[in-house]
C-alpha cells in the first residue's frame, strides 16, 4: 500500500489491511476528486444552469489528522453530514479516507489534480452554458485560500460551508458559516452575526422548516430562507439563516448542533 495508515482508527487499520478489496484501493491514488451530481441536493442547482462539483474528504480527525478545527468545540463531530446518505455506506467511507490520506500525504500531486480538475470542469460548464460553482469542503473545514486555490482559478464560483468565523477569502470564494447551539462555540457565532455572514442552521424536521417559513419567522434575528430547495447558497442573502434540516446520524444529535 502507498498511504501511512499508522494515524487511522486501529480497527479501520486492520479492515484494510486484511481486505483484498480494500488493499487495492489503498495501493492507487484517486482518479477524481471532485463529483458532479453526487447528491439530490446539487442536482436542483441545474434548473438554474449552476453545475456543481463537491469534494468529499474525511471529516475531523478520522483520518488521524483533524480536518475540522472546531468540531470538537461545536459539537458536530457525530451528527456531521458525512454519515447522510451513501455517507454512510462503507465503500463511500473509504474512498473518502483514501482521497484524504492522498491529500495529506502527496500534497503537491493532489493539488496539481485538483486544479486539472477544475479547469477540466470550467470547460464543460461553458460547452453547456452553465455556472460552475465548486465546493472543496464538502464534509471537511480546509482553509483552501491559504493554499491558492481559488486564487489559481479567478473565473471560477467556489463556496463553502465553515465553521472558522475569521477566514479572508478572495471574492470569488463564498463562505455560508455553519451554526451550531453549543454554548462554548457560541463566541463564534456572535463574530460570524457581527460581521453579517449568512448562517446555515440545522432544524430537526423538514416540518419545522416549512412551518418557520411559512410563518415568516427568524432566528437570532436573521431572517430565514431555505436551504433545502438547492446548494446553491452564493444566491442566498447575506446576513440571513439558511434553513436546513437534520440528515442521517444529526437526526438523533442531542449535542446542540441540530436546533430542535
């Protein structure tokens, strides 16, 4: 196998280790790192013309490296977003770990793929008269603008969805910051109101979303919009709630994060 794999779960280790199939697969680099209509959400975004391409790593330190700074601190850790879906299926899971061990391991090859990447997908984007928007952090908090990247690629639309309340991106980088009820992580909320970012904030139920909607409600001040209906967040307004609603393991979370 060409990854260190000494960081990782020891159970997770030993699955690889003893799996034919899963032996390969960690014996080879990725051969894509960004997926286009990897999910029904982003699939909506196309009746607006916006194609999107996700990067899905490993969240927080399941990697042995912690890819979230502050999971621990907005508890969102268990109900992340990673287990929603095919998230959950184990093959999805390892393919993930892969592309993150590539990414930590063989930097500068997974940086000069990425960019080959996106270029490769801003020129299907402009054959079919559509926007590209491209999200790096699909389940992981990488400061991708300290590494250039959407520097590298001026005409591109990146976002994401972050919990670091600080970051200085360059315009062509959208950032949505990521709520969360923990009252330790609530300094970071109160920074990300005062600077007048949009909010993602996870309800529990679909229902409670519609009802908020359609009885004009806010949340901590902030008027709400639906978060659901697309991925498409770079058209939503500043300084509003993104509503969205609880998937996969968040559907149980008690920790704070998902706002019942």
């Amino acid at each position: 196998m060409i990854y260190n794999l000494s960081k990782i779960d020891p159970e997770i280790r030993a699955a690889i280790e003893a799996s034919p199939k899963w032996r390969k697969l960690f014996s080879e680099k990725p051969k894509k790192l960004l997926a286009v209509g990897a999910d029904a959400k982003t699939v909506k975004g196309e009746k607006l013309m916006v194609m999107t391409a996700i990067m899905y790593l490993t969240p927080a330190n399941g990697s042995g490296w912690n890819l979230c700074p502050l999971a621990e601190l907005a508890r969102c850790k268990e109900p992340c977003l990673n287990t929603a879906g095919r998230g959950k299926m184990q093959s999805v899971a390892m393919a993930r770990l892969r592309k993150t061990l590539y990414f930590l391991q063989y930097r500068a090859e997974f940086l000069a793929q990425l960019h080959a990447e996106i270029e490769a997908l801003r020129d299907v984007a402009e054959k079919r008269g559509m926007i590209l928007r491209i999200r790096l952090n699909g389940t992981s908090d990488i400061r991708w603008e300290i590494m250039g990247v959407p520097q590298a690629h001026p005409m591109v639309s990146f976002y994401d969805y972050t919990k670091i309340p600080n970051r200085n991106v360059p315009d062509n980088y959208d950032l949505t910051f990521s709520y969360s009820g923990a009252a330790e992580f609530q300094p970071h909320v109160q920074r990300a109101i005062a600077a007048g970012l949009r909010i993602a904030v996870v309800f529990r139920t679909r229902e409670r979303v519609e009802a908020m909607l359609a009885n004009g409600e806010s949340f901590m001040g902030l008027p709400i919009v639906d978060g659901d209906d697309s991925d498409n967040r770079p058209e939503d307004p500043h300084g509003s709630a993104v509503a969205l609603y609880a998937k996969g393991d968040a559907k149980r979370d008690v920790s704070g994060f998902v706002v019942d």
